[in-house]
C-alpha cells in the first residue's frame, strides 16, 4: 500500500502559504492564521470516506504504551473542519498486540491518504496535497508561541518567509552542523511539547468534568453533603497534569526566547560564529602565531588524549593517573581538562578522551567520527558489576531533555562507560560508519514505550562486546541495510530487547553468550517472508535458530532467553500496511530530517 507524497522547492511552499493567507491591503494576525487554513481545508480536502494511514504521535503512543511510530489503517468517517481534525476509524493494525479504540479523533496532519482507494469518485489527490501543505506549515513555519502574538502585528509580514527561508537553510545544510542540530532539536523539542500540554490540558478538563458529573454523597449523620468524588477516586487526578503544565510551559518559554533570537539571520550568523569550533581554532592559532610558533603545528597536529577528573581528593586523583598511566599510548600528547562538555567544544573528531568516575554531563550538538574514543578510567569488571554504585563509574549524561545522548557518524568506539539515557528519548543514534562499544551499560528510564538504547541508520554497522543495555522500550532499531555483531551482550528488562525492522538488515551474535532477559518480547523480525502459503500476520518462535531458517543470510549466530514473555516474533512480509518507499519516509518523518541524507528510498 502506498501512500501520497510531494516534492516540492521551497518557493512553491512559500506561493503556496501565501495563497492560503493572503488578504489584499491587509494585515493578517497570529489570531487568524488558523481561521484561514481552516477555510482553506473546507474547500479542498472530500468531508468523508477516504482511506489513510494514520501516523499515532509519540505523545499517544506514550500514553497507550504503544511503540513508536506505530501506523494502523482506516478511513475518515468525517472532517471536523473547525478543530482541523478528523474522525478516523480503525480497520487494520500493523501489530495484533495493538489494541485502540475502533473510532478517534485525530488531527489532518497526522493522516496519509493512500493512493489506492474504494471510492474512486473522490479527489483524494487533491486531498492529500492539502493535507501535506498543511502538515508542512505547522511542522515548519507556525510555532506553539505563535498564537499569543499581538493582533496589530502582521503575522504573515513578520514570519512566513523568514520561517519557510530558515527551514530550507536547514535541509540543505546552510547553517553549521552544531547550529543546525541545536535549531533541530529546539523545534522538534517545542513540538513535542505542544503536543504533550494539548494532550495534559485534554486529560485536565476531563478529570473536571467526572469531578462535575459525581455524585454528591449525603452523610446519614450531617446536614452537609459530602465532597464531590471523580469518578475514577484518585484524589491527584489533576494534581499531576498542573504540575506537570507549569514545567512544560516554563520549557516553552525557554525554548521561545532562544529560537526567536535565531530566527534573525543575522543573529544567527553572529551565534554561529561564537559557538564554533573553527572560531576557537582560529584564536588558538592567532596566540600560537603571537608567540613565535607556527600555525601549522595545530592544524595538521596529531590526535592527543583528554583526561577528564571531576573533582576528588589526592589520592584519588594519583590513583586515576596511575591508571590512565596503563591505558594511554606512551607516544601521545596529554591534556587534562575539568568537563566533559568543554573537551568536546575544542577536540578534534580522532582524539582520545578518557573519562574519571562521576556523572558527566553534556549538550553535544556535533557527531562522533574519525576514529576517536570515548573511554572511562576504570577497571574493566567494575562497570558490569551490578553491585557498583553508578557515583563510582564514569557516568555520561544529557543537560538537557534533549532527544538523543549521542551521535555517531563515522568510525568510533565508547568503551568502560555507562550511559545514562534516562532523560532522553534515543541514546544513541548511529548514523554512519560503524560503532565500537567494549564493557558499556546503557541505561533507560524503565518507563516510556518510546525509548530506544541503540538505532542503526541504514549502512551504519555496531559491535557490542562485554554490553548491558537495559530498561528501554527498544534495546537495538536495525534499519534497512544496517548491521550488528554481538558478543556476551545482555539486554535486559525491555520491552523489545531487538527490533530488525526490514531482511536486508544483517545480525550475528558470536557464540551463545548473548542473553535477552526479562524483556516482554525478545526479538522482533519485521517484513520476513513466512513462506508460500502461510497468511498469518504474525508468528511466534521459541529459538532464535527457528528465526534464522526465515533469513539464513544475515542472521548468523545464537543467543538464549530467559523470563521474556514471547522470545521471538516475526511479522509477515505479505501482511505489511505499507509498500517499503512508504514506510521509509515515515521513519524520515519520525527523525524530524535530522537524518535525511541517510534515508534512501528506492
């Protein structure tokens, strides 16, 4: 099944949003930016009975402990037009385990018309170009704090073409890498919390009306009635979401200040340029030129290793000396450092960076590459250990509620580490090359049904050896044409320890010393032929072996399971909702463009 998709210039999006706002000699404000779209929908998108896929956003998928993205097949029953939402009724899930309600009501964004449809009689082209111009303008161009801008302001003036000129500076990569994943993570930040307080306030203003809606309860031996009671008996039914808002809206207004300041080109040019690292380099160089030596030297210099300590006492600090003493070449120049943070900001991409125990954390807006390392200052045996305290072991942590830990695209290896992905979605995010990891724990929040450990981009390949990753909704993502060795690695309490999501991704576990313990589903096998004849959506298996007769050519190996409620389950290739092309540029849309280039849809 495929769905509708556009391709269109960045000039064709700003005539085509000019066309939807346009007022002659007059202003347009904020306030009635949404009034316009609404018109506009009415007269393009059909009102009912067209199929679509419906994309579930993450902040669902949250609540109902689905995973992400999950896509399940329907049709309209009938546009709210005023709301730009739809009633959507649910006739086919991906995933059997999925269990929603049979009609909801979703927004026109979140919908894919497909190409194919019942009645043909409908201009479900025309509909789904309406519905992709405007999934487009409020994904890039309206922003959450949009609504509360004065009504004598000319929205469209201020905003349209400097929003659709900004989003088209960040898909081609005008803008330098480090700002360009910081404007990404800002927007893709500010959406999900918009969506998360649309969704508390909604949860909020129901738990009012049960409370409204109770009974009032008499007490046989007062005149007075007795309290309201929700329905549900839970005295912190509100309590929670309030709490919950003020910390969300006081992010937003974070978030605000900071992308209304990069939303100037100018200010941005100039914030590029302090938050550099071609611009410490160059002043760098200029003190070395001052002092006689020549400026060469550190541009084509050889990698040299970080030591990173936090503070500790004498002894201590002699001891991790001593010890990184063994570990570092004898030919290397050293350099000791005080944060973690700071080492990134002026490192060159191959050099060697040890780690002291402690917590270090970091808002890393460039990649990992080039054959450097990430190391802890540790004896091996200690960091799986599951009797060491984490303040005893070299800790790396987001400052920020930032989507991912890590960035890898290149060559490099993390090793003798814990990563503490608990306030981020995706710990690391592997986009090229291949990664390296020796005697690492990853560590997830044990919470949300979203959170991944490990996802390999297509091309990009990961080692795993002597590994714990644990607590997380997906331990591993394989993607399209990625690749995976494992040796001694646990994965451990998830709610899937392996998703390969497409055959052509290729996975060996050396020996059997590979164990998924305690996770809901061990192994999930996405779009594997089951075979002639067999039309079953799903299949459950006991041995990892039974899997391997599916795809003998890329799974290689063994691996045990122990306490996993299913230990291996595959999807049938026959029984897919949607056609490869399609399911691609969903899981593009998933990533926010942050990983474009590495999506290539055949």
């Amino acid at each position: 099944m495929e769905v509708f998709t556009f391709e269109k210039s960045y000039l064709e999006r700003l005539n085509e949003a000019e066309a939807v706002l346009s007022w002659v000699g007059a202003v347009i404000p904020a306030s009635q930016v949404r009034s316009e779209w609404k018109s506009y929908v009415e007269l393009k998108i059909e009102p009912a009975g067209w199929q679509a896929i419906w994309k579930i956003p993450r902040v669902i998928c949250e609540d109902l402990k689905l995973r992400y993205p999950t896509i399940v097949y329907g049709y309209v029953e009938m546009v709210i037009f005023d709301e730009l939402k739809a009633v959507f009724v649910v006739t086919a899930v991906q995933d059997s385990d999925v269990h929603l309600p049979e009609s909801n009501e979703v927004a026109l964004m979140d919908l894919w018309p497909t190409v194919r449809q019942e009645n043909s009689a409908l201009t479900v082209d025309t509909t789904a170009e309406c519905i992709d111009q405007l999934r487009f303008f409020y994904s890039h161009v309206w922003m959450p704090w949009d609504k509360d801008y004065d009504d004598d302001r000319d929205w469209v003036q201020m905003h349209l073409q400097a929003r659709i000129q900004l989003a088209c500076d960040l898909s081609k990569n005008k803008l330098s890498r480090p700002l360009a994943l910081h404007m990404r993570s800002l927007l893709a930040e500010a959406m999900y919390i918009q969506q998360r307080l649309e969704y508390l306030e909604l949860d909020l203003s129901d738990a009012e009306e049960e409370s409204d809606d109770g009974a009032v309860e008499l007490n046989d031996n007062a005149a007075e009635p007795a309290r309201k009671q929700s329905k549900t008996g839970s005295a912190d039914v509100s309590t929670l979401p309030v709490s919950d808002l003020m910390c969300l809206h006081l992010r937003m207004a974070i978030i605000r200040s900071e992308f209304e300041i990069l939303e100037n080109p100018e200010m941005r040019r100039a914030y590029g340029e302090l938050q550099s690292n071609t611009l410490k380099r160059h002043l760098l160089q200029l003190s070395l030129r001052r002092s006689g030596q020549s400026e060469e030297v550190v541009v084509e210099r050889a990698p040299i290793c970080h030591l990173v300590t936090v503070p500790g006492k004498l002894q201590q600090q002699i001891d991790l000396m001593l010890l990184a003493k063994q570990l570092v070449r004898p030919d290397m120049d050293v350099q000791l450092a005080n944060t973690l943070q700071d080492v990134l900001s002026i490192c060159r991409s191959n050099d060697e960076i040890f780690l002291s125990p402690g917590a270090h954390t970091i808002k890393f807006l460039e990649h990992l590459n080039d054959n450097g390392s990430l190391n802890g200052l540790i004896k091996p045996d200690n960091i799986l250990d599951p009797f060491v305290e984490l303040s005893k072991l070299p800790v790396v942590c987001s400052s920020d509620e930032d989507s991912t830990l890590l960035v890898i695209d290149g060559d490099y290896t993390l090793s003798q580490l814990v990563l503490d992905c608990r306030h981020v979605r995706r710990g690391i995010l592997l986009r090229n090359g291949t990664l390296t990891m020796r005697g690492c724990r990853l560590l997830g929040d044990g919470n949300s049904s979203t959170q991944e450990a490990i996802v390999c981009m297509p091309g990009a390949s990961v080692e795993l050896k002597s590994c714990i990753v644990e607590n997380f909704a997906v331990g591993i993502s394989m993607r399209p044409r990625s690749s995976a060795e494992l040796g001694n690695v646990q994965v451990k309490s998830c709610i899937t320890g392996l998703e390969l999501l497409e055959k052509t991704a290729s996975f060996n576990m050396q020996g059997s010393k590979c164990v998924f313990d305690s996770c809901k589903l061990g192994i999930l096998a996405d779009g594997l032929s089951l075979g002639q004849g067999k039309s079953e959506k799903t299949l459950v298996l006991r041995q990892f072996s039974e899997l391997q007769c599916l795809n003998e050519d890329n799974l290689l190996g063994n691996c045990s399971f122990s306490n996993c409620g299913k230990n291996v389950r595959v999807l049938n290739e026959s029984e897919q909702l949607l056609a490869q092309r399609s399911h691609q540029l969903l899981l593009e849309e998933e990533l926010g463009g942050e990983n474009k280039e590495n999506i290539q849809i055949d």
